[in-house]
C-alpha cells in the first residue's frame, strides 16, 4: 500500500510540475470606412479632315484611362454614369455639334476586358458593351458600369472606348471642338 500511495504521489508531483499556465489575450482593431470615388481623364479624339462625307472621330483603344473606388466597406454597390455638352468651336457665334441628333452622337463603349481589378473582390461590369449615344446634359446621365451588391469593392481601373459622328454640313470654324464630359459614381448598382 505504501508504494502505491509513493507511485501516486510521485505522479501527482510529476503532472503538476509539468503543468503550464495559460493566458487568454485579445487583438483589436478600428476599421473605419473610406470614400466612393471616379477618376476621369480628357478623352482625346482623332482629328477629321472634311471631305464632303460623313466623318468619324475615335479615340485609341486603351488611351483613356479612367479609375473607381469604393473603400466605404459597406457592399452597397456602385454605378459609373456619364454626360455631355454639345462639342463647340468656342467662338462667340459658336459652331456646334449636336450629340443628341441622329448624325451626331457622342458614344462610349467599356468592354469587360478593359476593366480590371487594382485590389478588391469583383470587378463591376460594363453596361456598354457596344457603342451607346451618350446623352446631352442636363438629360439623364447613361449608367455605364455598375458594381452589384457586395462587389466592387477596392480600385479598378477603366478603359472606355469613344466615336464621335461629324457630319458633312460640320464648319470648321474655330478649328477645334470641346465637349464637357460629366462622369459621376452613384451609390447602389
């Protein structure tokens, strides 16, 4: 019996010495959410020479180089929306072109393979597949890429597409024609 109370004793000694003690700790971290955001540049257009024929002015594939961002963390969606002036020659008597009529739109294409994801979960899709008129301002903006719920979120970068009709009764006048190019980024999809 004594052995037994020594070889109990003794195991009781060996686990308590080998016992270690634990801690329980915590991390924490405030996340506080960012902005909804668009960055767009001038969009440059070849130059026409009038020929008597309706004329086309693009801009390079790739050469427009536009970004979002939603660093807000709420999953919300966003949507990409565009407008125009007219294009006048700026002169006192301006000479212009008239994006709303049939022979002179202004049009915008997004292909999806020219959006791309800088960081963030998935990318927003094109609604502008195609070449589409842009409308005249004030009209409604075109929604032209949207985000859907819970996507979207981070930085993409853009890379739209633009024709411009001119047709042949164009005046040269001033030589060079501007437009003013409203792009918004509008919560929701």
């Amino acid at each position: 019996m004594k052995k037994r109370i020594v070889a109990i004793i003794v195991a009781v000694t060996l686990l308590s010495v080998t016992a270690v003690a634990v801690y329980a700790e915590t991390g924490s971290v405030t996340i506080a959410g960012g902005s909804l955001s668009v960055t767009a540049a001038n969009v440059s257009l070849s130059g026409v020479t009038l020929d008597g024929s309706d004329q086309v002015s693009t801009s390079a594939s790739g050469s427009n180089s536009w970004s979002a961002s939603d660093a807000r963390g709420t999953g919300a969606g966003w949507n990409l929306t565009i407008d125009a002036t007219d294009f006048s020659d700026g002169d006192t008597t301006p000479k212009i072109i008239d994006i709303s009529s049939a022979d002179q739109e202004f049009k915008i294409q997004l292909l999806d393979s020219n959006i791309a994801v800088t960081e963030g979960n998935a990318k927003p899709t094109s609604s502008v597949a195609s070449l589409t008129a842009i409308p005249e301002s004030p009209a409604a903006a075109l929604k032209f890429a949207s985000a859907a719920l819970n996507a979207g979120m981070g930085s993409y970068t853009l890379n739209p597409n633009f024709e411009l009709e001119i047709p042949a009764e164009t005046y040269v006048g001033l030589g060079t024609y501007t437009s003013t190019i409203t792009v918004s980024i509008v919560s929701g999809p």
